[in-house]
C-alpha cells in the first residue's frame, strides 16, 4: 500500500507543492506547527531513516541543501529555521516516509533535558 506521500508524489492526492524537482517535493504541511511548516519528501520511498543505506548517502545530503533552497523561497532563511526528521513511533513519526519538517517564520522553543 502507497504512503500518503507517495499518494502525493503521484498526484492522486492534492498539495500545495513549493518546490519539486526529480528526487525530491516539498509541500506546506496541512497541520503546521509552526508559522512556517513544509515538508520535504524524497521521491525514492525510504521508510524512514534508520532504515537507509549508504546508497542514500547523496539524497539525504542532497534533501539538507532543498530545505536552504525552500527555506529561502518561503522568508525564513535569515531569520532562522529548523530542520526535523522523526524516526519511529517514540519521536512522533506519523507516516511511514522518510520526510523532513521545515519550520520557522517565528521563535521556536525547545525543551532539553538532562545535563549538556
């Protein structure tokens, strides 16, 4: 059965797609969290990211480089961003996709634990 994303990618579903290319979409997320939220999705169907390979090496480099790229298209670039890839039920993954969060527009907070 196809992910979401592969849905998307296909074009069986709608999205409000910012940036596409050959290996890879970037989408506005339909539940942000922040002001700013896409996502960006390799065409290649990786599960998620503990399940990549080396011969992912280049695209998992390649997709850091589009997030710059959005995050300049969309106004957040200088003003800062971050960037989130959840992996596994425990971090909050929601579908079975390697994707990666884009999310800025406003300050962002963080919860750390433990000691540095």
């Amino acid at each position: 059965m196809k992910s979401i994303f592969s849905r998307i990618i296909d074009r069986e579903l709608p999205a409000q797609v910012i940036y596409e290319d050959e290996r890879c979409i970037a989408i506005h997320d339909i539940h942000p969290v922040a002001r700013v939220h896409a996502l960006l999705i390799p065409k290649k169907p990786i599960l998620r990211l503990s399940e990549a390979e080396s011969g992912d090496q280049e695209l998992l480099g390649y997709l850091l480089l589009v997030a710059k790229s959005v995050a300049t298209k969309l106004g957040i670039a200088d003003t800062g961003f971050r960037v989130i890839i959840n992996n596994g039920k425990d971090a909050g993954e929601g579908v079975p996709h390697l994707h990666l969060h884009l999310l800025g527009g406003e300050t962002l907070g963080w919860k750390q634990g433990g000691s540095n």
